[in-house]
C-alpha cells in the first residue's frame, strides 16, 4: 500500500520560524544589546525587521520543500531548500513513534511525531513538526503495528485497553507533583537563569535609576535585605514548583505486552512509548533532599535514541516515588527487575581513605594554598574541604552490590544516591582493574557497560575485595557461557 507525497500542515511555517528565531537569538542579543546600549535604537529595529523578513521567507520555503511519503514498510521523507537531502526509514528499524503537543499544536488540533530508529546516529531519525492527529495516528499504527485500519484515537484506545484487558497502570497524584517540584533541582535552574537575564539587562537600566535603587538597598537595614532574599527564595521556588506541575502534569504509565506507555503535560502533552526489548536497566535515584524524606524518581536506560536536542541522560518513568513503595510498582510494571536492597555486600574499611582522598584532594590543595598567600580567607576551602571529606565517606557507605539470579543490583552515589537493576544479558562489558597499592591490599575495580543511547554507560565500584570481584567475574562469564 503506498500513499500519495505529503506536506506538513501549514502551522508547520510557524514551527520553522519559531525554530529559526531561537536558535539565532542566542548569539544576536548580545550584539544587540550592545548597540542599544550604544543608542543605536534605529539600527537594531532595522535589523530585526530584515531578519525577520528573511526567516519568514525560509520557513515557508522550508514547509513547501518539505515532503513525506508512507509506503507499505517504509516511510521517505524529502527535504532542503537549496541542496535536497533524501530519507527512508524502514519500519523494521523504527524503535518508537511518540506524538506531543504543544499549546499552538492544540489549538490546531496537530501533533508532533518523533520516529527513532536503532541505533545512536541522530540524522537516520526523524521529526514530523506538524500533522493532524489522525495523520499521526495513521502513522503511528502503519510504522510500528503494519495495520491498515483506519485511524483512531490512539490515547482513548489505550485507555479502553487498560480497563478492558485490566493491564496495570499507575498515575501520579497532583500532592505528589507538589513535593517533586518542592525537593526539586529545578530551583537552582530557575536561579541561575534569573541571574543571566538580570546580567544582560542590568546594561539596558539607566544609570541614574540603578544609582538610586543600589543606594536605597545600601541604606536599608540588615533584617530588610534578609526578608528580600527570603522572598526571592520563596518566588523562584515557586517556580520550580509550578514548571514541576506544567511537565508531569497527569503523569500517567500503563505497561502493556512489548511497551510502556506514558502520558504527560499540562501545556504540551506528550504520549511516549518505550518497547521492553530496549530498556537496559532500571535506576532508582534519590537526591540529598529527597533521601532523608523516603522519597525517589524511577527511571530506565534505554538502547539508541535519539542524541542530543536537550535530551537527558535517563528516561524517566515515574516522577516521585516513596522508597517502600519502588518493589511493588517493580513487580507490577517491570516484573522483569525486582528491588530486594537488603544484604547487600559493601566495601571493606580498608577501601575508606581512597574515597577520601578522591573527594578531598583538589579542595584540600587549595585550602593550604590559600592559607599561605591569605590565612584570613582559609577558612572557606576549609569548610568546602571538610564537606568534600563528608561526600567521600557517603560515597563509602552507599557503595554496594547484589546478586540474584540473572539480576546485577548496584548501588552508587556521586552527590545523589544510585540504584541501578541490570539483567545480565543486558551487559555488554566486564573489566577488572588493579594498580600497585590495590594488589598489596587484596582490592579491586569492576567496570561494567550497558547500551544506551548515548552509546554506553558503565557503572564502576572501586574498591572491592578481590574475592568479591572474582565472584562477580565467575557470575558473568558462567551465565554468558
């Protein structure tokens, strides 16, 4: 069955400029800034209006040269203004259809399809910006399930699946959303781009005006200027809280036969799938913040995928989770990996002093450099000093890992504490490493890798008992015989 070329919906033109506009803004403003400052007001309007003249013209040259075309097992898609560039994606090779929609997407009742394939080469993938939800639908079930029915609305589907075959299912509660936004990174983020934006505006603010408001701040007394910071404090947090909210909102996962399924977002809604036969591992990460309160985030490492473009470094299937509650949503969504943290064999105490002197030794270095040229100050790469020997011994004590059966549980931190299910025919390496002072103290390395799709991820315990490393090698080469 082959279909006539297509183009994208015409909002498409509207992507394309949205695109071109933020991906020139970054390094256009601060040439205009400098010509503001300069007064130059006319010139940068005059410049604005030619460029964007000239991104409108390449959008809708981009749109109508645009052009993609589903065939039985296939789908090729065309594109370029000047130099045409010419691809064909098989369905054998498509790893996951995902659909997303923006607030313009909504509006227009469009979808966005991302196709990645196997993999890690990032130009094999592909991205439909703009296609109606039917046309994303047919695409999706044509790609990845070869049916030549006519479209139907995939979510409501899903949804009617779920209750009718009774496959399991878990969403995630608005109170939960509230303490992942509260126990959150996000806030960092949010501060430190508040603090880029206040630096490039701060030319643009007159120089009387920002005397005066500098002056006033000066003149205020120690209590105001403290109640100012907290309420700062208090406002960004609230929008880390609120971008929590926006992205998960409705965050729901369903684990059917070969897939997990996954639905999120308040503004942008995106429908993901993740097929079982590409998830590597299974992570549970908790955060400083988060380990003291009993929470975690669930996440798996998946094979290929697409590179880049802000991606990060984990899928994650479950935004927050209590720590008690990760082995029975385990065996009910991922039977596969079971949680059992109890028994786990960790480091000797002898493995002690080298995780504190991997920690410590840069702040250590300048702390005594700092108390030979300015004593006074040496108090501060002292404390960061005395923080660093504290994350080294955390480091310690998490460090451990488990066997059972055909299952690797490792357990890491760097700053956040790790704990990572590997099957083992999901490890594609096994090393063991030794230097001079390991082999007096009867320790070792192990350094194991997984697929995923920034090509690999190993997953390194130092400082193992060497007969804990020859059981973990015996385990590895047994089970791959």
């Amino acid at each position: 069955m082959m279909y006539e070329p297509k183009r994208l919906h015409p909002a498409g033109m509207i992507f394309n400029l949205f695109q071109g506009i933020r991906q020139s803004i970054v390094g256009l403003l601060p040439i205009a800034i400098v010509t503001v400052g300069n007064g130059e007001w006319l010139y940068v309007l005059l410049g604005a209006a030619i460029l964007l003249v000239l991104f409108i013209v390449f959008s809708v040259l981009a749109w109508y040269r645009y052009t993609y075309q589903l065939e039985e097992d296939q789908i090729r898609i065309e594109q370029g203004i000047f130099i045409r560039k010419k691809r064909t994606i098989s369905k054998h090779r498509i790893q996951s259809i995902d659909l997303s929609q923006n607030i313009i997407h909504r509006i227009f009742g469009l979808t966005k399809v991302q196709i990645e394939t196997a993999g890690s080469d990032q130009r094999i993938d592909a991205a439909l910006s703009a296609v109606t939800m039917e046309e994303g639908q047919l695409l999706h079930q044509q790609l990845k399930y070869n049916k030549q029915s006519e479209p139907v609305n995939e979510e409501s589907e899903q949804q009617e699946a779920a209750v009718s075959k009774q496959y399991p299912q878990r969403k995630v509660s608005v109170k939960q959303l509230l303490i992942a936004g509260s126990t959150s990174a996000s806030f960092g983020i949010i501060l430190g781009l508040f603090g880029l934006v206040f630096s490039d505006l701060e030319s643009l603010i007159p120089d009387r005006f920002y005397n005066q408001v500098t002056d006033w701040v000066v003149s205020q007394a120690m209590q105001v200027l403290i109640a100012f910071g907290i309420l700062t404090f208090l406002i960004l947090w609230c929008f880390g809280i609120l971008q929590t909210l926006i992205q998960y909102w409705n965050f729901t996962i369903t684990r059917y036969e070969k897939e997990l399924f996954i639905t999120r977002g308040l503004l942008e809604k995106k429908q993901s799938t993740i097929p079982l036969k590409r998830i590597q591992a299974v992570g549970i990460k908790e955060s400083v913040i988060r380990q003291p309160l009993g929470f975690a985030i669930m996440y798996v490492e998946i094979a290929s995928g697409e590179i880049g473009q802000n991606q990060e470094m984990h899928t994650l299937i479950f935004p927050l989770i209590r720590k008690k509650q990760v082995a029975a949503f385990l065996e009910e969504l991922l039977p596969e990996y079971s949680y059992q943290p109890d028994n786990m064999t960790k480091l000797p105490k002898k493995a002690l002093p080298y995780y504190l002197f991997r920690a410590a030794i840069f702040p250590l270095l300048a702390t005594i450099t700092v108390a030979v040229l300015f004593f006074e100050y040496a108090w501060i790469p002292l404390i960061i000093t005395v923080a660093a020997c504290l994350l080294g011994y955390l480091q310690f004590r998490s460090t451990a890992y488990k066997i059972k059966g055909e299952q690797l549980m490792v357990k890491k931190r760097n700053t956040s504490k790790d704990t990572i299910l590997i099957q083992h025919k999901k490890l594609q390496s096994f090393q063991r490493k030794q230097h001079i002072l390991h082999r007096k103290q009867k320790l070792a390395t192990m350094d194991t890798a997984i697929l995923n799709k920034f090509l690999g991820r190993h997953f390194i315990l130092r400082e193992l008992r060497e007969q804990d490393l020859d059981l973990l090698a015996d385990w590895y080469s047994y089970q791959k015989e």
